[in-house]
C-alpha cells in the first residue's frame, strides 16, 4: 500500500483523526493498528489516548505538550514508515461459543417485526436468503465457520465489532432493522451491514440477531478468570471463531458462569496480512489449529 494516502484532520485542539478509507478492508484495518501500535511504543510525551476504529484512528494530545503541527507530522512520518512494512501484528484467537436460533433472541425478534424489512421471517432466514443460502443452517456454519477479526471497541462498554475473514465475495452483509428494536437480549450476536457484534449488554439495537453466548464479555466485577486485566474483554486486533453449541452445553456454561469458573479458549498468535491475503482459506485453517492445538 502506497505511503501518504490518508486523510488528517484536527478535532479541536486535542485530537487528530485519520481516515484511511471510507470503505472497510483489512488492508486499512491493520494499516491503521501497525500506525497506532507503533506510537503507543514510542510513549510520546503529551499522547493521552489512542483510539483505532475500522478503517481510522484518533489521537488525543496535549497541545501545551505536543504543538499540534508537531503532532500530525509524526503520525504521518509513521504512516510512511509503515506503509512499505509487512502488516504483521501479535495478538490473540478466542474461540466464543454460540447457541444459535436460540429462544431469547427468537422471542426478541418477534416482538419487533414490524421495524424489520421482512415481517414473515426471522432474522435467520431473511440473511440465508439474502446471501444467497438455501437454508439457515448453511447460512449458520458460513458465519460460524471463518474466523472475524475484531476491528474496534465501542459503542456500549465493551462491544466489539467484527469483520469476517473471508474474500469479499464471500462475507455476510446484511441491513439492519428498518427502525431499530428498544431492546436486544444481553450477549446476542448481531449483524449489521458487513459487521457482526456481540451485545455486551441488554439494551437497543438494530442489528440482526442470530443467537446468544453465554460467554460474558463485560464485567465491571471482573469475576471471571479472562477479566483479569480489565472489565472489558475484547481489543482491537483479537481473532473470534465462534463455534455452534446446544442448549444443553449453554445451561451448562452459564452455570459455569454463575459459578465463576467458566473460562474462555484463547491463544497467542501472530498474524500476517500477506500470508492471508495470499490464501485465506488455508491461513484460516492454520488459525484454527492453533487455537485446538493443546
């Protein structure tokens, strides 16, 4: 990707953003966390926060510690250093399990028909049929069945928005409600647009929805044993494969939950956007069997 082909713009006195491109893509993605990977290592006097996003990020300074002329110069210097690099980044694949077509986000959905483009289907089969599957349980194991990177953090405490890891071709797009529902199940996950999410709490949404985890996300208690560095578990760069489950393995997880003894899969990676660009089928399948190696 060639040097200099971001967008920079001030907010304020304190914030410099720079938008990549106005379309989501992993190239711009993982541009973006290489930039602001690379400033955070640096510990730049005066750098108070460093906020990646989908295909941007933002930076808020101190002016009376960084001039901002000074401020945008560096981050585009960062920019050109990055731009000739190999995007490769340390991170981490998390396995989250699924109960799909579960009963909470079904009776959800019904309630709130009317807001939804196809009032005669759930949100299931209006997704299978719109990407082009012949039934919802194929349109399950495609979403279920290719990894998604998480891309930022936000909206509510915790949520992760997630792009799948597939050729464009192939990835789940979908609409959101028409008029977005005044509630959503706690933990449901969601897809709008070319992004999923996972509810971190109850609350409104206009996402479609197509199932629940009973793996908790936010925890402000911080009870859980993966909620040991912070209350918010998701970061930006993190690897998902969901994996489908029953009814039966969700009461017992929860119970787990409950308990405080459930635990999440996760592994250390290291993941290279050449290598994945060059075969994400076969990087896809590397990913997965690091993750159910040991």
């Amino acid at each position: 990707m060639a040097a200099a082909t971001a967008r920079y713009s001030f907010g304020a006195d304190e914030h410099v953003f720079v938008e990549f491109s106005e379309d989501m893509s992993l190239e711009s993605f993982f541009k973006g966390m290489a930039i602001t990977d690379a400033l955070a290592k640096r510990k730049v006097p005066g750098v108070t926060e460093i906020c990646p996003a989908n295909a941007s990020y933002l930076v808020r300074f101190d002016p009376d510690v960084i001039h901002p002329n000074e401020m945008m110069k560096l981050l585009q210097q960062l920019e050109r250093d990055v731009g000739n690099a190999e995007l490769e980044v340390a991170t981490r694949i998390i396995e989250v399990p699924v109960y799909y077509d579960d009963p909470w986000t079904h009776e959800t959905l019904m309630r709130f028909r009317e807001r939804h483009q196809d009032p005669k289907a759930t949100d299931l089969e209006y997704s299978a049929r719109v990407n082009g599957y012949a039934s919802v349980d194929a349109f399950i194991d495609a979403h279920a069945g290719s990894p998604w990177f998480v891309s930022m953090v936000g909206f509510v405490a915790g949520l992760p928005f997630l792009f799948q890891m597939v050729e464009r071709a192939k990835q789940i797009e979908t609409p959101k409600y028409l008029r977005p529902r005044t509630d959503t199940p706690k933990l449901t996950i969601g897809h709008g647009g070319c992004f999923g999410a996972i509810y971190s709490v109850r609350g409104a949404g206009g996402y479609q929805m197509y199932g629940i985890t009973p793996a908790p996300i936010f925890d402000p208690a911080q009870k859980l044993p993966y909620f040991r560095e912070f209350m918010c578990f998701f970061k930006p760069g993190d690897i998902v494969k969901y994996r489908k489950i029953d009814r039966a393995e969700y009461d017992r997880m929860n119970a787990q939950v409950e308990a405080g003894t459930y635990d999440l899969r996760i592994r250390p990676v290291s993941f290279s956007l050449k290598k994945f660009l060059a075969d994400p089928a076969a990087y896809n399948r590397k990913l997965e069997e690091t993750l159910y190696d040991r």
